[in-house]
C-alpha cells in the first residue's frame, strides 16, 4: 500500500488482496491517515487489487462511513471488472464515486 497526501486529497494505492486477512490491517493504517490528514476527498486506486471478498467490501463501506461523519467525499478508481461488479451488486456504487482513470 502506498498513500499520498496533496491540497487536501489522500490517495490510496491498495496492492494487495482485499480478503479478511489483509482488510484488518489495512483498516487500522488508513483510518490513521484519515484521522491525521482529514482529507477534503479520499481516493482509494484499486487498480492493482485482484480479488476481494466481503471484507473488502466492509474495508471500503466503513472508510465511506467515517469519512461522511468528516463530510469528506470518498472515490474509488480503476477497478477492475470483476471488482466493479463486486462493488455494483454490493450497492456501494450509490454512495461512493467510482470511475477509471
């Protein structure tokens, strides 16, 4: 995971599986760059993740719920297809922008 913090916007760059194992981890590290940097809008680039179960799923929904309550706006980009569509069955596409760039 790399992250980078610029005029307000923290991106994210996942790497990894997003799976039960990793999604514990990863969720302790970004919560602390969301509380440090309280950002305008999170990025979160899912461009080199490959597969992600449930826990990814609650990764992502519970940084878009903290994130609201910092009336921050959360975008996922360059999903690939299979996780897109992990992402649209889940609904989390009514919430939180997702786009490829």
């Amino acid at each position: 995971m790399k992250y980078e913090y610029d005029k307000g916007n923290l991106s994210i760059n996942l790497d990894e599986e997003l799976d039960m194992k990793t999604c514990k981890k990863l969720r302790t590290v970004i919560d602390g760059y969301i509380m440090r940097y309280q950002p305008q809008e999170f990025i979160v680039d899912l461009s080199q993740v490959k597969f992600m179960d449930s826990s990814g799923i609650g990764l992502l929904i519970g940084r878009y719920n903290l994130l609201k309550l910092l009336n921050s706006k959360m975008t996922i980009i360059n999903p690939s297809n299979s996780i897109r569509r992990v992402l649209e069955l889940s609904n989390i596409a009514k919430n939180i922008d997702m786009r490829s760039i």
